[in-house]
C-alpha cells in the first residue's frame, strides 16, 4: 500500500475530475458553451504524452550511454503508451472541434502538426520492428528518438504559434488562462492534469513489466 500511494492518488483524481468535470459550474461563454468541459480531457492527454514522451528519450539517452537493455526496454513502453495517449488527445480534440468549429477535423495547424507528431512515433515503432538484430534495433531507434523528441516539441509548442490557428494561445489567439480559466475549473482542471499523468505513468510501468517478463521468458 505504502508503495502504491500515487496509484491511488491518480486512480482518486482521475475520477474527481471525471465527476466533477461534468457536473461542476464552468463560464458561460459564447460559442464553447458547455463544450469547454473538454478542457479536462483533452488537455490532460496531451500533458501525459509529453511526460510519457520525454521519460522514453531520457531512456534511450541512458541506453546509448550504458547499453542496458532495461532502459531500452523502458523508451520503447513508454512510447507505446504514450501513443495511446496522444490518440486519446486527437480524438478528445476532433469531438471538440466538431461542436465549437462545426467539423471534426478542419485542417487547422495545430491538428495538422498534433498528426504529424503522431506519425513521427509511430514510425518509431515501425523502424524497431524492421530490425531483427536486438542491439542493432535498441541502438538506432534510441537515435531516432532522441531527435524526435525535439521535432514533437517543435511541431506541438513551436510552429503552431506563428502561423493562424483557432487554438487558444496559438496564431494570435489568446490562451484559456487569459479570460476564461476561472477558480472553479482550476480545482478540477489542475487535479486532472495530475491524475491523468500519473495514470500514464502507472500504464507505462505496467507495460514495461510484462514486456520484462517476455523476455525473461525467451
């Protein structure tokens, strides 16, 4: 139990912020409506992929310094969840698109370039799975991921905001802390960012063990 305080605690938050993120008060605001509850959803995933995301490139930092395999091991999982939960951000983000800007994916920058972040991990998975030879494979796809890492930073933080995005805090729009982010969605907003995280953290962990386990196995 002593051990498993933060599984608790995301576990705890996740649903706080699930319950209370439907039914506590949020602004009236033209056009979001009752649509800016998506804010505690669809940000949270994003926040728990870049978490997710720079634990795998501190890995495979530590894999080219000390050729361990467990921190191979370590990227590769937390990729793989990390991934779930940039899909998770995609799809939260299209549903909200679909009823604030009238369709689901409308092409704007920051949808463009979320995508391509995607594909850039996706094709991570695919370059490990082309090489058999298992030092081979950890070593050159820790190369990738160190460069990824800093293209997704780019293509999420960097590009959107000089070019036109409905995005808030992107393309000259202003961000939701601005006008809108009041006390009350704080208190769900800010424990939902956590629980999320450390329910990303939890899935990796796990997926990390049994992918041990398998090859203690072999």
């Amino acid at each position: 139990m002593y051990k498993s305080w933060w599984k608790i605690l995301g576990a705890v938050l996740v649903v706080y912020s699930t319950i209370f993120g439907f039914l506590s008060p949020v602004p009236a605001l033209p056009i979001l409506h009752q649509g800016i509850r998506n804010l505690y959803f669809h940000v949270p995933m994003w926040f728990s992929m870049i978490v997710l995301f720079t634990i795998s490139v501190v890995q495979s930092i530590k894999y080219l310094s000390n050729s361990n395999q467990e921190n191979d091991l370590k990227a590769v999982q937390s990729v793989n969840a990390g991934i779930i939960f940039g899909m998770l951000g995609i799809i939260t983000g299209a549903v909200w698109a679909r009823f604030t800007w009238g369709q689901a994916w409308s092409f704007d920058v920051k949808q463009n370039f979320a995508a391509i972040a995607m594909l850039l991990y996706f094709a991570y998975l695919v370059l490990r799975n082309a090489i058999d030879e298992e030092q081979k494979r950890a070593k050159i796809s820790a190369i990738y991921n160190i460069f990824a890492f800093p293209m997704m930073v780019v293509l999420l933080f960097v590009l959107p905001r000089l070019s036109d995005s409905l995005h808030p805090g992107n393309g000259g729009n202003p961000g939701f802390n601005s006008y809108d982010l009041d006390s009350r969605m704080r208190m769900v907003f800010y424990p939902a960012c956590l629980g999320w995280i450390l329910i990303g953290y939890w899935i990796y962990t796990l997926l990390f063990r049994v992918s041990a386990l398998e090859n203690k196995a072999h």
